[in-house]
C-alpha cells in the first residue's frame, strides 16, 4: 500500500511553495537604498550647507571656536527634520505598503 498524502503534516506546511527571483531581489534592494537616501537627503544637505557658510564665516572673521559650527549644524538639522517628517513619514508609508502589496507578485511559483 502507497501512501499518497506526506506522512507529517507539518512537512507540508513547512515546505516553501515558492520563491523570489534573483532580479526581484535586486530590485527592492535598489529601491530600499533609494527610499533611504531621499528620505536622509533633506536633513544631511542642510547640514552640510549650514557646515560650509559657517566654515566660510569663521575663515573670513577668524573665529576658531568648533561649538560655534557644531551647535548651529544639529540645531538647523532637528529643525529640518521636525519640518519635513511629515513628508518622511508619508513617503515610508507608501514605500511600506507598497512592498507589501507587491509580496505576491514578486514571488514565483517552483
């Protein structure tokens, strides 16, 4: 007598009934560093920006005092992030759930 039915039930649930494609892969990959990089983009360019004139400010007035640049830097910084995080909060929801309504699409039967 064959058995046609697995002889562990929990085999069959355990068994992955699909898979990802190596291009799919790549794909998220891309678009979570991009996501990563546009969300940050705003805050760090201030930063940077707010960096250069008060490098240029100390370099002209002769001013050497360093508490001066870094202060300034992270008080303009949480200043852009508390105004864009709207913005960064609607785009990661969108990132997010459009991942997970792509969870079907993005995998492959065997």
């Amino acid at each position: 007598m064959t058995r046609t039915t697995p002889v562990c039930k929990v085999y069959k649930v355990l068994t992955p009934l699909s898979h990802m494609e190596a291009q799919s892969a790549i794909d998220l990959c891309r678009e979570a560093i991009w996501m990563a990089m546009m969300i940050s983009l705003p805050v760090l360019l201030s930063g940077v920006v707010i960096g250069l004139m008060l490098g240029l400010f100390q370099a002209l007035t002769q001013i050497q005092e360093q508490t001066i640049a870094i202060v300034s830097k992270i008080v303009v910084m949480i200043l852009v992030a508390a105004l864009l995080f709207p913005w960064m909060t609607i785009k990661m929801i969108e990132y997010s759930s459009d991942l997970f309504l792509s969870i079907p699409e993005n995998m492959a039967p065997f």
